[in-house]
C-alpha cells in the first residue's frame, strides 16, 4: 500500500518522493495502533522529527517540527483523512496552512493474532527553488528514514511485556 496525495498542479514543480516499507512485529495490532494513534510519539523513532503535537487540542490535527538543514526547521499542519481502529491511520499535511512542504503519510496495521504486520508509507512534494533544494536535502534518502524508523519501532514494540500499554 502506497499513499498518493493527488494536489494542483504548480508552474514551477519541486522534487517528490513516495516510499514504503513493511515488518512484521512480536506485537498485537492494538498496541501498535495505540502507539501510533496520537502521531505523537513519532519524534522516538524518527530523529528528524523534533515534534508533533495536537493542534488547537484537536485529535485529529497536528503541527510537526522537524529539523532541517542549517539548523532551520520545518514546519506543516497534518490532517488524520483515513482511520479504522487498530487497521489503518492516514495523514496529510492541511492545504493553506503556511506549510514548507506537502507531506502525508500512511501506517497499516495486519493483525496476526500476537504478531502483526506493520507497513509505513510517506509521500514528501518539496516546493521548488531554493527553498525545495533546503527542504529536498532534509528529506534526504526517505526510504532509508522510513526503514531506520519501522525497525526502531519494532524493537521499541518487542522491548515491551506483552501485557504493556502504551
């Protein structure tokens, strides 16, 4: 499964980047949607990302800060569009709200009674010029990032007693 934001077309396109990657976890589906849910916990396993907190106490909007190059950060508001309870939690970054860049992103959760397959996929649209190239250079190698994170994840999941919450 892999997430693709249709947005306008833009006169002058920056660079994009779609990636995925699947693991399989010693975990139940409902701690690790559980983990997921809140998106906010996502700074542990992804070193780039600094924050993501609710937005305006909203459940489903976050702000996201993340380190950039030459100590700039990033910033976007994101949208939860797509969820089902311990099966999926989609998010995109909100159209008009000043962002640096478009971004979205998916997590599916298979249930296989105490293991469960875990899928991540990102979609980045860099604008373009010289704040893309900025942008482009932080978001560097995504599959890479999105690997590095899944496997974090899943030791930060096995590291649990299965009895854990979240």
């Amino acid at each position: 499964m892999v997430v693709r934001f249709d947005r306008s077309a833009r006169d002058d396109p920056g660079g994009m980047a779609t990636v995925a990657h699947y693991l399989e976890i010693q975990a139940p589906a409902d701690r690790c949607y559980q983990w997921w849910r809140p998106l906010t916990h996502l700074p542990q396993i992804m070193p780039d990302v600094k924050s993501v907190e609710p937005k305006d106490g909203s459940a489903t909007e976050t702000h996201w800060v993340v380190s950039g190059p030459l100590g700039k950060d990033v910033e976007w508001d994101a949208r939860i569009i797509d969820e089902e309870v311990d099966r999926k939690i989609a998010w995109t970054s909100i159209e008009g709200s000043n962002n640096t860049v478009e971004t979205g992103g998916a997590v599916r959760f298979d249930d296989h009674g105490a293991s469960t397959g875990v899928e991540v996929s990102l979609h980045v649209d860099t604008p373009a010029g010289a704040l893309g190239d900025v942008v482009a250079k932080l978001f560097a190698d995504p599959q890479k990032k999105v690997e590095e994170a899944l496997d974090a994840f899943k030791k930060l999941m096995e590291a649990q007693p299965p009895s854990a919450a979240v």
